[in-house]
C-alpha cells in the first residue's frame, strides 16, 4: 500500500536505494538538484515544494570514485538545511552507513570523539531525527544525538538467508572479537530460534594498538561444526580471515561470514578470495564497487536492506512502533 503525505529524497550517489525504497513505499522519489561548480563548491536543493511537510532524505556516508565521505557529509548537511530553510514540517535523515561511527571513544590522549561531532552537524542544520543501520556502537549512536534516533538491524536478514544452509548441519556463532560478542549473540538467539535448536557462540581474541591487529587465542569449540561469523562491517577484511583461518584450523567444516556494511579497501579482495572463507554475506548499503567482480561473483552476497529501510519510514510517518522491525524479542 502506498504511503502518502511524505516527500523522499536520494542524493546523487544513493539514488539507487533511494530508488528500491520509493518501490517499497510505493511512491517516486522527489525532484531535487545537486550543481557542482568548478572551484570544487556545490548547491542542492529541493525541487518540489516541501513547506509542511514529512521530508526523508537517504544518503549513505562512504566513500567512493566521485566523492569522498566528507563530501558526502557536506552535501547531507547542505540539503538537510535548504529543506529547513523551505519551512519542511519534519527532516529524518535515512543514512544506512553512517561514517565516522568507528571514533566513537577517546583511545589516546587528546583524541576526537568524531561521533559526536557528526551528530552535532547533522542537529545544527535542523534535522529532526536520524536512521541508520547496525552501528559500530550502539551506545555511542544513541548518546552523541539529542534528536530522536532509530537504529535498525540486518540481523533477521541474514537468520532467513543462514537458516537454509544450516538446517542440516551443527553450526556454531563467532564474534571477530570480544567486543562483538553482544551483536554476535543477539543473531546467535534470532537464529537458534528459526532453526529450533540452540547453537553454540565463540569468539576471537584481538587486541589492536597502532593500527597493528594481533592475539591468536579462538575461544569456541568449532570441530565438526560450520561456523558463522558477524560482524558490523568488513573494511580491510583481516579481521575476519583471522578468525576465519582460526576457525578452520581447530576443525571447522566451513566458514561463512556476515556483516551489514562492505567497506572492501586495501587488500579486501585477496582476503576474500582466501578459501578459509566459504562466502560472506553484506546489505547493500554500500555498493561492493572496489570489489573484483570476479571475487564477487564467487564469494559475495549483498541482501536487500530496502525494505527494511522502507518499513522505517512508514512507520516513523504513521507513528508505528521501529523497534518491533528487530525481531522477537527475547
């Protein structure tokens, strides 16, 4: 059924999305312009009237080819405040990869708290609320923003993509490291529950410092066992072959991985293709772009996030309960 008495809004480089989330609303995108100017400056702005108005804006904040994350961010906040200043009812701001979420905590003396700082942009130009999807930390999300936040999840996404492949078979829930180990247990239980059986739930040593990742210790049994491992997003994919690797080598029949966002730099292609990694599962809320479609093709799978998002905004338009879109609860 179409939602009525919204506007929706995509910038450039999330049309796309945009575009699979107007589907799902039943609805078209609005009209807007995004110019660029040769000095590297530009302007966006509506081009449907938005006075009074419930306006959604889906722009995701990575980096790519054409822009970088702080052009992105800069375009966001820049549109976000041309709809307030056209007299919008309500802004939310849909971002599914929401950038700089990772600098959520000082780690060395005098550091930033780049979290906050977004959240404070994002409020100085008037949204009033903003969505995204599976957060580095959630906490951290929910206390650097005084406006209302809604914080999805791809968790039962990927329970109706494993639950096939594990219907037969012992399996067994792993974290990359202690700090995913809550993530990894709320898929282990929405999981346990679709196969109706409980599963068992490891996880990986790690300590960083400096940028230099190590710790060798795999806390789980996994012999005999295909093992699953979540996570929030892939970057660099070390991560996640270390674990993998791990996992194999203490006897686990197959490894797959999940993680809501694909961010595939440096060398994510070579970790990919490693063969310590049966496949990885990621949403599409970032494009797979720097991926060798080669690679792709053979270990990737991206999930539609669309209707997720798209379930979101009807029911933050009608006064709908968000939080039932996460699953049962325990």
């Amino acid at each position: 059924m179409a939602v009525s008495g919204i506007k929706l809004f995509a910038l450039e480089w999330s049309r796309p999305l945009g575009q699979d989330i107007s589907r799902e609303l039943g609805i078209e995108l609005s009209a807007h312009e995004e110019r660029n100017f040769e000095d590297g400056e530009h302007k966006s702005r509506p081009l449907v009237n938005v006075r009074g108005a419930d306006v959604f804006v889906v722009h995701s904040l990575y980096g790519d080819a054409g822009q970088s994350v702080n052009d992105k961010l800069c375009r966001l906040l820049f549109f976000l405040g041309a709809l307030r200043d056209a007299s919008a009812m309500r802004i939310t701001a849909i971002v599914p990869y929401l950038c700089y979420a990772r600098k959520d905590r000082k780690t060395k003396f005098r550091d930033p708290v780049t979290t906050r700082y977004v959240a404070e942009l994002l409020e100085a130009v008037g949204v009033d609320g903003v969505v995204t999807l599976d957060v580095h930390n959630l906490a951290a999300y929910q206390n650097a923003f005084r406006c209302p936040t809604e914080h999805l999840e791809a968790r039962m996404l990927f329970v109706s993509h494993f639950a096939p492949l594990l219907r037969e078979e012992e399996a067994i829930v792993l974290s990359p490291d202690e700090g995913g180990l809550k993530r990894a247990d709320a898929f282990r239980r929405a999981m346990s529950h679709a196969l109706g059986r409980e599963l068992p739930i490891g996880f990986m040593e790690k300590r960083r410092s400096r940028g230099v990742v190590s710790g060798q210790i795999l806390f789980a049994d996994v012999k005999g066992r295909v093992a699953v491992i979540i996570d929030d997003l892939v970057s660099t994919g070390t991560t996640l072959l270390r674990a993998a690797e791990a996992a194999r080598d203490k006897g686990a029949t197959k490894v797959y991985a999940a993680a809501s966002h694909g961010l595939f730099i440096g060398g994510a292609n070579q970790v990919l293709a490693n063969p310590a990694i049966e496949g990885l599962v990621v949403t599409n809320t970032i494009p797979p772009f720097r991926l060798d479609p080669k690679v792709a093709e053979l270990k990737l799978t991206v999930l539609d996030a669309s209707e997720l998002f798209a379930q979101a905004i009807r029911r933050i338009h009608e006064g709908g309960s968000v939080t039932e879109l996460l699953g049962p609860e325990d």
